[in-house]
C-alpha cells in the first residue's frame, strides 16, 4: 500500500511539473511575442540558429537541414513570392546557392550580405540593387521580357494574347480566370503581386510609396474604403494579411476584361489608376 502511495506521488510530481514548465512557455511565448525582436526577427540569432551568438562552426546548419524552412516559419508563402522547392532547368550561378538541387528562400536572399554583413533591402544576395530587377537577369534575360506585354489580355479582333503557346493571363496567374465571375480574393496568381510587377516595373522610390507598399492600413482607413459611395465607384483590393500592394490602386487589365462593376475602373487610364482621385479611397 505504501509502495502504491509513493508511487501515486511520483505520478502527481511528475504531472506538477510537466504542467509547470507548459506554464514557463507559456510565460516565454508570451514575453517574446511582446518584445520587439519579435515584430523584427531578423536581429535576434534565436529565431534561426540554437545559440544567441553563433560564431564559426555554430554559425552553420547540419549539412541535411535546409535553412530556408526558418523563413516560412514566420513568412508563411506557398504559392506566392518567387516560386521555390523545384529544380531549375537553367544553369543557375555559383553565387546563388541550391539546396539538394532546388532553388530555395536563400538561394536569392541572403540573410548577412550588404556592408557590414547587416543585409540588404528585401535581404536580395548581391545588393544593394539601384533596380531590384537586377537581381532577376542573373538568372533570366531582360528580352524574355521586353516582348510581352501582360497587360493586353485581348487582341483588336476579339481574340485573347497567347505567349509561348499560352494565354498571357497565365503570365500573372497560376490558372486562367474567369472575368464573369472571379472576384480579387478568388483568383489564383504565380507569385506575390508586387514581385510580378516588378518583373517589369521599378519600384517607386518616394515618400508616398515607402508609407503605403505592403504595409497594413488601419481600422480608419479600412472604413474609409468601406464606404458606399466609394465601393460603388471603384474597388481597392488588398493582398494577404489585408496589406497594400500595387494593384490596389492601380488596375492592370485591359479596358473590357473585367465587367464587375467598381472593379472595372481604372483600366487603359493614365498610370493606370483605379480612379484619378484614388486618395479619397482611403483617405
């Protein structure tokens, strides 16, 4: 009976203590999600490697671990950003590293490059980029672009672009949409919007474009877009996470492919604005 008790003890310790330490992680979860290196992983060492100050040997991943699965811990992209996880079938430089073959996050970005080993913008390997399509044409050429203009969705005599044997829709979007009926949240695209955008177009380097790219309005702003008057005129839609993106306010279709009503504005307009007061939007 006592050997029962001693071990029903045990039993309560261990449960104590396993409860405990949840408790401890809890506690640590919560501090580090409260701590600014949370918001800004990328200066903090823990988040990517098993000591605070790696140095030499520590600084370096087993040989059988890809790094780049770090990056999806807290970036989340499948489908959209450049594509990753397949083999290319182009010669790919030295400087741009595979992983068992396969091009991965940090076979383009580059976690300590840029002076002083404090990384470039966008974390680009080789930056930083004047144009941030330089990056592209180690890999790509600037002619397999120069010839396609994605934005002509439909030739002068009704018929639809085709480009290397598919329509150029496929040149933005993962699979063909159907204007009658898809809506912005429904459509499938290859990548990120503003990295397809970038193929072609340089990013604008202003005070405008650095308070409004990527970033996530607040719950005013979100109003302002909600409001009736403004919904019926022209649609602002917004990217995953409910962020800002390119074609927020700009609209990339050609004029007549989209017929949904306030998503139609904008097309073949001047910069392709959504509306020539596109401010008053969000504003």
């Amino acid at each position: 009976m006592a050997v029962m008790t001693t071990f029903n003890c045990l039993i309560r310790l261990t449960i104590l203590a396993l409860v405990l330490t949840s408790c401890s992680q809890l506690r640590i979860d919560v501090q580090q999600n409260s701590d600014p290196a949370a918001k800004a992983p990328h200066s903090d060492c823990l988040y990517c490697h098993s000591v605070a100050k790696p140095e030499g040997e520590t600084a370096l991943f087993p040989s059988y671990v890809d790094p780049s699965h770090f990056c999806l811990d807290c970036h989340n992209y499948t489908t959209n950003h450049h594509p990753v996880n397949f083999i290319p079938t182009m010669q790919i430089k030295p400087q741009f590293p595979l992983y068992l073959g396969r091009i991965e996050c940090l076979t383009c970005h580059e976690m300590h490059g840029g002076p002083q080993h404090k990384g470039t913008p966008m974390l680009l390997r080789g930056g930083p980029y004047t144009d941030v399509r330089t990056i592209c044409f180690n890999c790509h050429t600037a002619e397999q672009y120069a010839t396609i203009d994605p934005h002509v969705m439909r030739q002068d005599d009704g018929s639809q672009t085709v480009v290397n044997g598919k329509v150029v829709c496929l040149y933005c979007h993962e699979l063909e949409p159907d204007p009658s009926q898809d809506r912005a949240n429904m459509v499938l695209f290859k990548a990120d919007v503003s990295f397809l955008c970038m193929r072609c177009h340089t990013l604008m380097h202003t005070g405008y474009f650095e308070k409004h790219f990527l970033l996530t309005p607040p719950d005013e702003i979100k109003k302002n877009i909600a409001r009736p008057e403004i919904q019926e005129r022209f649609s602002l839609p917004l990217v995953p996470r409910g962020r800002i993106t390119c074609t927020t306010c700009h609209n990339p279709h050609q004029e007549g492919i989209i017929s949904y009503g306030p998503s139609a504005a904008g097309a073949d307009s001047v910069h392709r604005l959504r509306d020539e007061n596109v401010c008053i939007g969000c504003h």
